[in-house]
C-alpha cells in the first residue's frame, strides 16, 4: 500500500528518454568496492558488537563460526 501511494504522489516521467544506465569502466573492479568484509567474535549469548553496537544474532539461522583459538 505504501509503494502505490508513494509512487501516485513522486513519480513523474524523465526529461529524456532511454536508459540512465552507463557502462563500468573496464579497470574498475566492482568486487572490491562492493564487496566488505568483517571479522566478528561471536559470544556465547549470540551477539556480536559492531561499530560500537552490540547486535544479537537471530537463532535458528545457519551462521558459520569457528572455534576460538
């Protein structure tokens, strides 16, 4: 419902026609700029903490964990 009304009220068509798409540069390599990685330890009350914030994990999701060393 929110969508509809959302576009009812925003949409409005382009001033040019066609796509607004353009090609990535050949030498650009998308899989490191879209791409982050994060080490975490996760405690044994299913949280971790991010930026400042603990986050608790959701239970009865596959998470992959190692042991601790």
């Amino acid at each position: 419902m929110y969508l509809p009304a959302f576009n009812v009220e925003f949409a409005h068509p382009s001033r040019e026609a066609g796509a607004a798409f353009v090609p990535c540069p050949a030498l650009v390599v998308l899989d490191d700029i879209l791409c982050e990685q994060e080490e975490w330890t996760v405690g044994k009350d299913n949280c971790v903490r991010l930026g400042g914030q603990m986050l608790q994990l959701p239970t009865g999701i596959a998470i992959t964990t190692s042991r601790p060393r």
